[in-house]
C-alpha cells in the first residue's frame, strides 16, 4: 500500500477510535450512592449490559485500533489497565448481594458512608497512575480528613487522565469547602477548563456562600408590610376603658397591650419567607446543573462572563438588607396580625418610621435570574471567539463594584444589544474603549453609560454610536475621539452621539483629535445630523469652532422650514465646496439668504447631478489686473459668478479708484466749461465756480499721481465686493437651478411646457416626492398634473372608473352633485372668519401632508396615498383657511356602501376644528341624502394603493352601537334581534350598518345572533361583511351558515391584516382559494411574505381542512416557534392531530 492510502487508513482509524473513546465516556466518572456518576454530575445507569459492551468496546480498540489508541491516549497499556479495573469493578458490584428492600430503605447511604467503596475503586486505580499522582493523592487525602471522599471521587474520575488529576487534587483541596458530592466534582470539572474558568468557578462558590431574595419579591414584600399594617392602623378599635383598682398593671402601654395580643410565634418570619425566600444560592444551584450539560467551550464562557459580571457586589447588598430587614418585616406583619386599639398607636407609627426605613435602604434592583439567563445566552451566542474576548474586555475595564455603574447592570444592557445585533460593530466599540481605559483613560469616558443604564427603559446607546461605522478603523477613531473628550471634562450621552456623527461624516480623513474639538465647539447646539455634518467639513474652514457654527446654520435653516430638505441642502453644500464655492454657500449664510440656498436645493433635487448647472464661470478676467492686490481675491470670486463683472466692478468702485478714461474725460468736460465761460444773466461770460475748481484741480491731480485708498478703505471695499459676489452668485444658482428644475419636471411629467405655477419650494418638495414614487403612481399624478393645466375640474370625475362609482352611488340614492362641488362655507372660529371647502386642486391635495408634516409629507412613507385622494372620486380633502393660510384640513370619503366618513381632522391654532368638520359633514351627508357612519370600507378607484389611518366618528350618529346595555344583547332573543336593531339605530340593516352591528362586543359575546342577520347579510353587496358574519356563525358552530354566508365568490382578502377569525373560516371552508391567495401573494411580492407565524398557522388550517396532517402539524410547530401566542389557538388542533397520528400507527 503506498503512503497516501496509509494515511488514509490512519485516519479512518482514529476517526473511530475516537467514536469508541467517546462511547466509553461514562468511564470518566465515579460512583457515589447506587449510582454512577459522570464529571458533569449527571447520573448513568450502569448494569451488566452497558459494561459487557464497554468492554467489548475497549477489546475492539485494543485489537483493531492500537496505534490509533496509543496516539490517542499517550499510554494504551495504561489506559487498558484502567478501564479493566474499572470494569471488574462494576461487574463485581453488580454482582453483590444487595441488601433487602426494608433494610435498604431504613439505612440512608451518603457520600461518606460510601467513601470506602470509593475508595476501593480509587486504590486500585492510582496503583495504575504515575508515582507523582499516587503521592499527591495520598497526601491530600491525609491533610484532608472532611474530603476524603470527594477527593477519592476524583481520583476515580479523574483516573485515565493523571496529568489532568495532579492538577484537580490541589484545586479541591485548596478549597476545603467542597465536599459534597457531585458539586465539588463538577465545580472541579468546570475548573479545568482554561481561560477564565477557574476565575468563574471561584465567583460562582463566592456566590454560593450567600443566600438573597429576589429583589422583586422584596420589594413586594415591603409593599404588602406597609399597607398591612396601615390597614391594621385604620381598622383598629377605641381605646378600652380601664377597670377600677387596676392599678399601674392596667396602665400598660402600647407595648404592653401588643404582649398581651402576640400572635403564634413564628408566624411573621414564616410569611417573610413565603413571600419573599431567599432563593439565590437555589438559583445558582440551578444554573450550575444547566451550565454542566453544556459543551466545554459554552461553558468556558460562560463562566468567564459570570466572573466579569462580579455577581458577588449584586448579591452582598441584598443579602445584608435580607439579613437586616427581614426581623423588623416579621414584627410588622404580625402586628397587623393582632387586634389593635387606640393605645397601639404610638407602636403604628414606629412600625411604620421603620418600614419606610426598610424601604428606603433597599438596593438598586437586579434579578439574578435575568442576570444568569442572559449570560447563559451570551455564552451560546458569542461562539466568534473575538466577539466574546471584546464583551469580556470591556467588562473587566469597569471599575470594580462600582456602584452607579454595576458590571453585573452593564452585561444586561450588552446582553441586550448583542441580541438585537446585525453585525460587529458594538464589539469593536468596546474592544477600543477597553483599551483605551487600560491605558489610563479617564473614567469620565463611562459617562454616557452612566446615565443610559440609570434610565428604567432599554437603552440602545451604542447601536446609535456605531450605525454609521460599518469600518473598525472608524469605531476606533470614534473611541479615540470619546477618550480626547472625555479627558477635557464630563462626556454625554449627546457628546458620544455627536462624536459619532462627526467620525461618520469625516471618515476616512477626519482625525479624532478634529471629532473631538468638534464636539466641544458644538456643545449646547441640537445633536448635528450626519448629511450636513458632512457638508459642514468640506467646507475646509479654518477651525473647529467654524465649522462647528457652520452645521448649527444650516442645522437651523432647516429645522425652521423643512427638515425634509436637509439631504438636498447637504448635497447642495457638498457640490459647492467640492467645485471651489464654498464660500458662496458661507457668504450666503452670514447675508441670510438662507431661503434662497434652500428654493436652489429643492430645485436641484429635481436633477441628475451629472445636468447640474456650473456654480463658478470660468471666463478670463484681464481687467482686475489694473485694481490693488487687496481686492483680487474678491474681484476673482465676483468674476466667477458675475459675466458682467468687469462693469459690476467699474460701479461698486467708481468713487474711490476710477477709471484714467474716465477721469480725463471727466477733466475735459470741466475744462471745456471754463474755455467758453457760462452766460450771466446779462450775457457775459463767467468763469468756473469755485467748487468746479477745486473738483477740476483734483482730478488732474489724481491723474497725474494716482493715490490709492487707505488700507482699511481697501478691506471696506472687498466686503463689498464680496457681499455683491455673494448676492449675485446665489441669485444666478437660483434661477439656474430653477430653470433646469422646470426643464426636467416638464419631461418626466409629459406637460409640454411649465403652466406657470408659482414654482416655491413647497411646490418643488412636492415634485421631487411625486418623482420618487412607483412608477404606477407617479404615472397617475403625471395624469393630474397634465389635467391641471387646462380648466377646471381637475379631479378626473371623466374617468370610466370614477364616472362608474358616481353612477353606482346614484343608483344607490345619493346626490353626488354637492360632494363634485368646491364651494366655500364661511364660518366663526374663536371670534374670527374660517372658510371651508372642498378641494379638487392636485396640487392643493399633494400638500396635505406637507401643511401639517404627517406620514402624507413628501419623502414620507404614505406620500403615496396623496395620489389616491386626488384622483379617485370616492376621496375629498376638505380645507379650513383663514385668508390665504391654511389653519386645517380633514379627509372625507364615501364608502362601498354609500356612507360619508371623516378621517383625523388635523389643525393649527385651531382648537374646535374637530366640531367644524362634524358640522360641515353632516350637513354635506343630508345634502348628499346618505349618512355619516363612524366606518366603512373605502376602495380604490383610480390608485394602486391607499394609505387608511382609520375613520373618526365625529358625528356620534351610531352611537348606540357602542353600548350594548341599549340594545340588551346579552339577554335579547335571537328572533328579535333585527326589529330591535332597526328601531335603536333608527336605520336600515345594509351595507352601512351591518358593518357596525358585527363588531359589536356583545354580538361576539353571543356569535349564535347572527343566524337571524343572515338574510340581512345575504343581500350585502361586501365581501368583509359575508367574512365577519362567516366567522361569527363558524364560532357559533354553524357551519352550513359560515359557508352559506361565504358563497361562491372570491374573496380579495388581505393577508397582512392579522383577523384571525374571518381568516381561519376562510382557511378551513375555502382551503384551496386560501392558499391560492397566500401563493400568489408570495409571488407577487417576495419569499418572505406570508411567513409569519399567524401566516403559517393559516395555511396549516387550511392543508388539515384538505386531508394533509402531516404538513398541517409541522406548521402549526413553526407558526409556535415564531409566534408562542398561538398556542391556545394551535394547541389543541397540534394535540388533536399527534393522537390521531399515535392512533393510526398502533392500528
């Protein structure tokens, strides 16, 4: 055989030699009591069987798998001599007489009685171990009288691994405490684990020497002390006259008269410990015996987190209050045991000083129970051996039992966000931060975490820190910059936010030292958002201090108008400063000319960057040569925006540096005055006036030597110059923007040229959201906004879809005649005029979120259903305006069955807006011939999809129907039900009603009433409305009624809304059509869809209802594994198809 399929060979046969090992595991433990046990403390039944094939076992590695062995174990001829002892052993125990059942029964045999027998095993197994192990055994055992039998234990188990006994021995023995079987082995067990195992192993016996209550239940307890006893106080009786000739006996005081009421002794301590037993050694205990079945790396963990959460700090203060409080608490609740009276008072009023004493001095709470599961999740969570060394770094960097930041507090925050985590980026965060307060770094670098983890609620500090840091090299940049700040002073939660928002905007280039000059110039300024933050830096200014009052300028421009706006003003920023124009954007700033910046970035929004007009001109500019070098930086900067720069500049500075021309023909003008002399009143000739002289002699002598102005006249100059380079240059961008804006709005919506609409930056936000939609919407809002341009009406009423609904509404009796109409309706507010109209303006409607910055807003997650509302007929927005501004709006809609909803009514200093829009409605419904209904099904017409927030009943017009007492449902009979309706609800049983009637509480209560409904029901025209009634006559157990009710048609339910019921009738009587609808849904939309455990539940339904058990059971278990409050639900249909399983198989 050649050497590769040697190799081969080889390592098949370790492969099963290690197969064998681990089958003789169970060797690796002791015996104890009648049974085995391995180092995990876990009991094995050993008898004549699991011995014969053990030994069949080790002969098979013996003879087939020697070298394998050998490698395996370093010594086969030991390994075998101690597995056969160990083996004749168990057969020589199993093959004793057992005493009888009584004496076995009579005589309880402990770990000590059991010593000799464990001894015995443990002799004839170190006669097999090196000579080292065999003295250090011998020796312990001496020294240690009490833990002869654990360390004989050991000895046993421990026997097939000497190197690994040589270092338990000592490590029990150092620990006198442990001599309790199997906790001392397992303790020992876990020791040995490496790492920080051993340092958890010794928190964890620290842990156990002390017993606390749960502080909840302490908590409680106090509680119920307090208000027993105030309630013994207020029930006790008037004081008892006292006898004649008591004498000083019958003048006993309070104290007195509480001996002579003393309860059964005893009986408060033993409430204490019923309601609130110290229980955390039991829960240790617990956690132990879970923590040993785990793997050993899991364990490991484990315990090194247990080590770095110091338990003991959380446990001692607890234990010292439980130790101190619990006598006063047991002498509380047996006084409010006894019959008290007026001469108990004094006593009350100590009781109760002390109680609130008890209270007060109880300590920060922490359960040890959270603590221990989230370690234990932890432990299985953190398998990446870097993510567990950077939690567990960071731990051990906390000061030690620190009070107002416990480590034990800390591993539940870091446990919690580890859970909810996606990535590495928060272990990364630590892993610096540890490091850094290795070095040295300042505790106030804790500060932010100091105050999250005071707070009741779950705080999610470091997801906000590192979010935008998908790169270690930026969280490490943002740790450095934390320890920079937290060296200068106190560090805030707002500090490491912004120190967060700094490094994302500046990486990769910002330094930490940068971040963090940044933070502090920033400091008492609202948090900077990341987008302008990024702007703000590539400005390139001078120092920190600018640039941070740079951010809060544009932070501020669009926090006062539209925050919206803030990634077009952030990219509008960037593009500046990246071509040279940053200082136009500064320049416009400090000139408030902030609104312009904002209209030219709304505009641009509307652009592809590559077609964004040129900021800066790139045209020579000869003429600034002839100016003083103190202006050519401004003169540059207007000849970069200015084409007629040359003549802008002749004007700004005509008075003090003109032109040579223009002096000498300014010259020559005078002198031609004084040649030919100027009339009199006589006619003579006069000559120059003395002003005109002067002026004269002072130009020839500017010419002959120009003198420049003063150099402070100069710095006046170029801020002028610069503020017209500045005005001009935000002007030109402006019109710029806005006539490529017009361009591309014109094309993408098809309307041949600009109507002419004041194009204002509100407009323009509603364009560029309108841009962004689905291509389905945007097409439909293309199509208003093409119908706007020509006369009015603009609300598509021509359409085939929205002239079917207005005829199907005729037909049904409705006038739709005023609800087509806009007419104002003028009414008195708070002593001043409101108008209220309806609108079938398009863009008055696309702005109905943005008036009142709703979910409507453009950019916003429903600025879709704005479309909606404008182009489908059976939705109008009414408007509440006091002149041109609008104070409020409301949506109004007609339902499938003709009613008139309201929707929110949302107002601005309008505080009786809600009672103006009932008014406006109800009398909108009477001219409309229908009603006001508090809900109804509202379809689309024209749109894709809508955006429904739920009616508002403003009118109260079925108020009835929300009290089941007026219609007497719990006693009503069934017979009498619909007369009993229609006379309450003064009303019809259609389509607007019956919606109403089936969500009653009361009729759920009693689904067997809608069986009189039926014929009702039947004549509906809505689907939800034969689904509703279905599931309440499937919950009555009408069956042939549900399925009545459902009939023939298709039902377009929706899937994303959880209603139970209607949805598991339609599952069970309709099975093929469900699951028709939950495919195509899937396929529609993504393979996630449909998936959650309500989801897989129904589909479960409806594959039982088709005969498929088995597919039905396992999604039932996944629809539980994702959902647990199904199981009432699930729990007795999963129960029911395991027994008809069960049955099938036994038959």
């Amino acid at each position: 055989m050649n050497r590769e399929g040697k190799q081969q060979r080889s390592a098949v046969s370790r492969r099963r030699a290690a197969t064998h090992l681990q089958e003789l595991a169970w060797l690796e433990g002791y015996p104890a009591g009648e049974r085995w046990w391995t180092r995990a403390g876990a009991p094995v039944l050993v008898d004549g069987a699991l011995v014969a094939r053990s030994r069949r076992i080790a002969q098979t590695l013996r003879r087939e798998h020697g070298e394998a062995l050998s490698e395996l174990t370093g010594d086969a001829e030991r390994w075998w001599g101690v597995v056969d002892a160990a083996l004749r052993w168990c057969s020589a125990r199993l093959a004793a007489p057992r005493p009888s059942g009584g004496a076995s029964r009579a005589r309880r045999r402990d770990d000590a009685e059991l010593a000799p027998a464990t001894g015995e095993l443990a002799t004839t197994l170190l006669a097999l171990a090196p000579a080292r192990a065999q003295r250090l055994a011998r020796e312990l055992s001496a020294q240690h009288p009490a833990q002869r039998a654990v360390l004989a234990a050991a000895s046993v188990a421990w026997a097939l691994a000497p190197a690994e006994l040589t270092q338990v021995l000592p490590w029990l023995a150092a620990r006198p405490a442990l001599t309790e079987l199997p906790q001392a082995l397992v303790l020992a067990q876990l020791a040995t684990l490496g790492g920080g195992a051993e340092e958890g192993v010794d928190a964890l016996l620290a842990a156990l020497t002390l017993d606390a209550p749960d502080p909840q239940q302490a908590e409680e307890l106090v509680n119920h002390a307090r208000s027993a006893v105030q309630k013994a106080g207020s029930a006790r009786r008037p004081k008892a006259r006292a006898s004649r000739g008591a004498g000083a006996a019958g003048a006993t005081g309070a104290t007195g008269a509480l001996d002579r009421r003393a309860p059964l002794p005893g009986s408060g301590a033993r409430r204490v410990q019923e309601l609130a037993p110290a229980q955390s050694r039991a829960q240790l205990e617990r956690w132990l015996q879970d923590l040993a079945s785990l793997g050993p790396a899991q364990q490991r963990r484990a315990l090194e987190l247990f080590a770095a959460a110091e338990p003991l700090a959380t446990l001692e203060p607890w234990h010292r209050w439980y130790q101190d409080s619990a006598p006063r608490l047991a002498r509380a609740l047996e006084l409010a045991e006894q019959e008290l009276d007026r001469r108990d008072d004094r006593a009350l009023e100590k009781m109760e000083a002390g109680l609130a004493a008890v209270r007060a001095a109880l300590p920060p709470r922490l359960a040890l129970r959270d603590l221990l599961e989230e370690i234990s999740r932890l432990a299985a969570q953190l398998a990446q051996a870097a993510h567990h060394a950077a939690l567990l770094r960071w731990l051990r960097a906390l000061p030690a039992a620190a009070a107002e930041l416990p480590r034990a507090k800390m591993l539940l925050h870091c446990a919690r966000i580890v859970r909810a985590a996606d990535n590495s980026r928060m272990f990364w965060l630590w892993d610096a931060l540890a490091a850094a307060l290795e070095a040295g770094a300042s505790e106030r670098l804790l500060g932010p975490w100091r105050h999250a983890l005071q707070r009741q609620w779950q705080s999610w500090l470091e997801d906000g820190l590192v979010d935008e840091l998908p790169h270690r090299r930026g969280v490490q940049r943002l740790a450095d910059a934390l320890v920079l700040v937290a060296a200068r002073g106190e560090l805030s939660e707002d500090d490491a936010a912004t120190a967060a928002v700094w490094v994302a905007a500046g990486h990769p280039v910002l330094a930490p030292e940068r971040a963090a000059e940044l933070v502090l110039a920033g400091r008492g300024a609202d948090r900077p958002s990341e987008p302008l933050a990024r702007a703000s830096l590539a400005l390139a200014l001078d120092s920190p201090a600018q640039t941070a009052e740079r951010c809060k300028e544009l932070q501020a421009l669009v926090a006062s108008r539209d925050r919206g706006l803030e990634p077009a003003l952030a990219a509008l920023v960037t593009y500046a400063a990246q071509r040279n124009a940053g200082w136009l954007v500064c320049g416009a700033l400090d000139a408030k000319q902030g609104e312009a910046l904002l209209t030219a970035a709304a505009a641009l929004a509307l652009i592809p960057r590559t077609r964004w007009p040129a900021l800066l001109l790139d045209a020579e500019a000869p003429w600034r040569a002839r100016y003083p070098q103190e202006l050519a930086a401004a003169l540059a900067r207007l000849a970069s925006v200015d084409p007629d720069a040359a003549d802008t500049a002749r004007q700004r500075l005509a008075t003090d540096l003109p032109e040579p021309a223009a002096l000498r023909e300014e010259i020559a003008a005078l002198r031609a005055l004084g040649a030919l002399g100027a009339l009199g009143a006589l006619g003579a000739k006069r000559p120059l006036t003395e002003r005109q002289a002067t002026r004269l002699a002072n130009l020839e002598a500017r010419l002959a030597a120009p003198k420049l102005p003063s150099a402070r006249r100069l710095a006046n100059l170029a801020v002028k110059l610069e503020h017209s380079a500045v005005a001009i240059g935000v002007n030109r961008l402006a019109k710029g923007s806005t006539d490529a804006a017009i361009a591309r709005v014109v094309q993408a919506f098809g309307l041949g040229q600009w109507p002419g609409w004041p194009l204002d930056r509100k407009l323009l936000q509603i364009l560029l959201g309108l841009m962004r939609l689905s291509p389905q919407d945007r097409a439909l809002a293309a199509r208003l906004l093409r119908a706007r341009q020509g006369p009015p009406p603009w609300d598509l009423r021509d359409d085939p879809a929205n002239a079917a609904f207005l005829e199907g509404a005729r037909r049904r009796g409705l006038c739709v005649e005023p609800w087509l109409e806009d007419g104002a309706v003028t009414v008195s507010a708070d002593g001043q005029p409101v108008t209220l109209a309806l609108s079938s303006d398009p863009l008055e409607i696309f702005a109905m979120g943005a008036h009142f910055e709703t979910c409507l807003s453009p950019g916003s997650c429903n600025f879709f259903s704005v479309v909606a509302n404008a182009a489908d007929i059976n939705k109008r927005v009414l408007y509440a305006r006091r002149g041109d501004r609008v104070v409020g709006r409301c949506l109004l809609a007609i339902t499938d069955a003709g009613a008139l909803l309201t929707f929110h009514p949302y107002a601005h200093d309008l505080p009786d807006f809600a009672a103006l829009v009932r008014d406006f409605a109800v009398a909108l419904a009477g001219r409309m011939r229908t009603t006001l209904a508090p809900s109804g099904k509202v379809s689309t017409i024209l749109s894709r999809d809508w955006y429904d927030d739920g009616a508002r009943d403003l009118s109260g017009r079925f108020e009835a129907l929300r009290d089941d007492s007026k219609l007497d449902l719990a006693t009503v009979e069934p017979a009498a039900l619909p007369a009993r309706l229609r006379e309450v609800l003064d009303h019809e049983l259609d389509d607007i009603t019956l919606p109403l009637v089936l969500a009653m509480p009361g009729l759920h209560r009693r689904p067997e009433l809608v069986q009189p409904l039926a014929p009702f029901i039947l004549g509906c025209e809505s689907q939800h409305v034969r689904l509703a009634a279905a599931g309440l006559a499937f919950r009555a157990g009408e069956l042939s009624l549900a399925d009545r009710l459902l009939g023939d048609r298709s039902y377009d339910v929706d899937l994303d809304h959880h209603v139970w019921t209607p949805l598991e009738v339609l599952a069970q009587l309709r099975p093929s059509q469900f699951l028709a609808k939950l495919r195509q849904g899937r396929a529609a939309f993504d393979r996630w869809w449909g998936q959650s455990g309500e989801h897989k539940a129904l589909e479960g339904v409806a594959l039982e209802a088709l005969h498929r058990p088995k597919q039905a059971a396992v999604l039932y278990r996944q629809a539980l594994q994702h959902d647990e409050y199904l199981r009432a639900e699930l729990g007795p249909r999963l129960e029911a198809l395991e027994a008809a399983a069960a049955d099938r198989r036994r038959s």
